[in-house]
C-alpha cells in the first residue's frame, strides 16, 4: 500500500515536473525568439562566396553590446595576463523593419564573430565537444601585437593558449578579412579543443619531446584544427580567400603522403643543428614550423578530408562529421600516450590508433590508409626530402 501511496505521489510530481519543465522551455523559448535579431553582414553562400544577407544571431543579451553565452568580442582592446581589458564590442547599427545595418565595418566584423561562435557552439554540442571547454568563449578583433622585432602584427590570427581567447589582428592585404572568414575562426577556436588535451608538457628539454612538441603535436593540432574548420564550413579552401598568396593549405589536392616518426626526427635535427652557432634558436623553431609542422598538418587535413569522403552509404564513417567524431573520440582516449615522455611520436602511429577499427572503413578508406601511411622501410634521405619540400609558405 505504502508502495502504491509513494508511486501515485511520484507520479503527480512527475507530473508537476513535467509541467514546470515545460513551462521554462516554454519561456525560455520566448526569451530566446525576443532576443533573437536579424543583421546585415557578409556572410558565405552555400557556393562559398561571401554577400551581404540577413544573418540571425539568437543570444546575444543586447544589440548593443557583442557578448552573450557564446562569446565576449572586444575591439582593438589591450591584453593582460588575465585576458581583454576592458568594455566589449559596442556595434554601430541603423535599423530598419526589423533588420539591423551596421555602420562600420568594424561593427560588421565584431557581429560576424558573434553570429560564428553561437553556430559553433551549436556545432561543437552536436559532435560532443562542446563541455570540454568554458563558455563564453573570448575574441579579439583588431588587437595589436608587436613581435620581437617591434614590428606590429598583421594579417593573421592567433589563439592565445595562456589565456584560452582567441585574437584578431589589423588586416591589410586586400582579401577576405579573416574575422570574416568563419573557417579561419573555426580553425583557431579548435586550438582551444586540442588545448582541452592538455597536452603541452615539454619539461625536460630532451630532444625528442622538443621533436614532438613542436613537430607532431603542432602538426596534428594545425592539421586537425583545418578538418574542423572544413566539417563546419563545407569549405575545402578558405586561407587562401583571405591570404590569396597561400596556396599550400587547400584540402581538396590529391592525398598526400605522410612520413613516418624517424624520417621526420631526422628532419628535425636537421633544421635544428643547421647554423647552431650563428642563427638564434627562435628563428631556427620558425623554421621547423613552416617547413615541418604545418605541412604535416596539411598532410593529415588532406588525408582526413578524403577519408571524410569516401565512405560507404550509410556507414559509421559515411561524412565529414562522423569523421571528425571519431577522430575526436579517439584522440580523447589517446592522450594519454600523447602526453607520457615515452620517446618519439610517429604521426602514423597515430593515424593507425585512431583508425585501428578497421571494420569501420570502406574498401576505398582502406586503400587510401594503406596508400597514405608510409613504414619506417620507405624513408628517404632528410637531404633529398629537404630539397623537395616547399618549405616557404
Ligand atoms: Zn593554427
């Protein structure tokens, strides 16, 4: 009896549970349509080219200030140790029948971050990812940067890793601006994901955690952050719309071949032990980083973008996103190894780690894994690959 009392009484509080719950999506849902906005930005067609049109933007707490639970955008502020200084983004805007104009670009931009970061909110959600991180995510737009020459920074875009925020810097070059390019900022707000791995732990110095600091975990990260960018963009091409010089990041090349760990730590110790006494070490890692990593992260992007399309119909790997779930899923419980200083990395290892299911892949993802992936028994001498490699970029 006492059993059937606590069942009807667990009922009607269900019930009543239910009802409040509804109640608040109910309100929540109209809180969200009143907050909901319409403005005029530049903004990608589904053929890839950017027009003016009405873009919504759901969540932003007030027009007038560029924040909300997506992300904080702050326009030409300082930086300290703690982050942005100071007020956010306050867009200029006309409106009119319910579309907002904004009166400057800077404006423009500022709303093109907002609008990007609550659909990769969304999308981050949607593949899993999105706890990993904390919200709202921080963005800087013009932010000025003098390097260590005392040069002030341009055309580029940065993630902070101490700080976890992403920034902007003055965009000169007469392109696409890359607060603009959604894809660009996809790509840098992945870093805070591979970031989430926590996976910087060179302590000791030894060469090889430098060789996989600064080769393979920066190559899969610069790699994997262009996948992500491609997943959430469908743009297989989006650097050069914004730097027209750069034409070594397109993912929709031929694959391209990745080398195995020993070929590219002799490469390596190349670059570094060249002009040991005359070139400062900086400017020999700048080397390592344009000539090693961010080809190796192109290589992966390549290898991922053709993996993401040559699935079976209807299988677990058919499409970009499952792709990128599951190298996600996989890396998540790799890091593990990523991070233990057991001696080099090689970046086939782990291409294999993440595909080692191999039930998953169709006849034509196997052929490309086994194409793709070169053995420790096919290197090459580092003098022949360092002549051919097109190590500016
Ligand atoms: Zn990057």
């Amino acid at each position: 009896m006492a059993i059937d009392i606590g069942t009807l009484e667990l009922r009607s509080l269900s019930l009543l549970f239910t009802f409040i719950l509804l109640l608040l999506s109910t309100l929540s849902c109209t809180g969200e349509h009143q907050l909901e906005k319409a403005y005029l930005l530049p903004w990608s067609t589904p053929e890839g080219d950017y027009k003016l049109q009405p873009v919504h933007i759901k969540t932003m707490s007030s027009q007038y200030e560029v924040s909300g639970p997506a992300a904080d955008v702050y326009l030409g502020n300082d930086i300290s140790n703690r982050g942005f200084i100071g007020d956010k983004a306050r867009p200029r805007l006309n409106s009119g029948k319910g579309l907002f104009v904004p009166l400057d670009v800077e404006s423009s931009m500022s709303l093109v971050i907002y609008a990007h970061m609550e659909r990769l909110k969304s999308f981050d959600r949607q593949m899993g990812m999105a706890k990993n991180l904390r919200w709202p995510r921080q963005v800087g737009l013009q932010t000025e940067f003098v390097d260590s020459d005392g040069a002030v920074e341009t055309n580029n875009a940065i993630y902070l890793y101490e700080l976890d925020s992403v920034a902007f810097f003055p965009m000169e070059l007469k392109a696409l601006p890359m607060a603009i390019n959604g894809a660009v900022l996809a790509h840098e707000h992945f870093h805070s994901h591979f970031n989430a791995f926590n996976l910087r732990q060179v302590e000791s110095g030894s060469s090889y955690e430098e060789f996989n600091e600064a080769v393979i975990l920066r190559g899969w990260n610069e790699g994997l952050a262009d996948f992500y960018a491609y997943v959430y963009t469908g743009q297989s091409d989006f650097i050069s719309l914004s730097i027209p010089d750069d034409d070594t990041r397109a993912l929709n090349v031929q694959p391209l071949v990745i080398r195995p760990g020993k070929n590219l730590q002799a490469v390596f110790n190349r670059y570094m032990n060249a002009g040991k006494n005359r070139i400062p070490k900086e400017r020999r890692r700048g080397r390592v980083l344009s000539c090693l990593s961010y080809p190796l992260g192109t290589q992966i992007a390549v290898f991922l973008y053709h993996m993401s399309n040559l699935g079976d119909v209807g299988s677990d790997l058919a499409d970009k996103h499952s792709v990128l779930k599951l190298v996600m899923d996989r890396l998540s419980s790799y890091e593990g190894v990523l991070a233990q200083n057991v001696g080099p990395l090689a970046p086939t290892d782990i291409l294999e780690f993440i595909f080692e299911d191999k039930s998953l892949l169709s006849q034509a993802q196997l052929d490309l894994l086994e194409k793709t992936v070169l053995r420790d028994s096919e290197l090459v001498q580092p003098s022949e690959w360092i002549g051919a490699y097109p190590c500016e970029r």
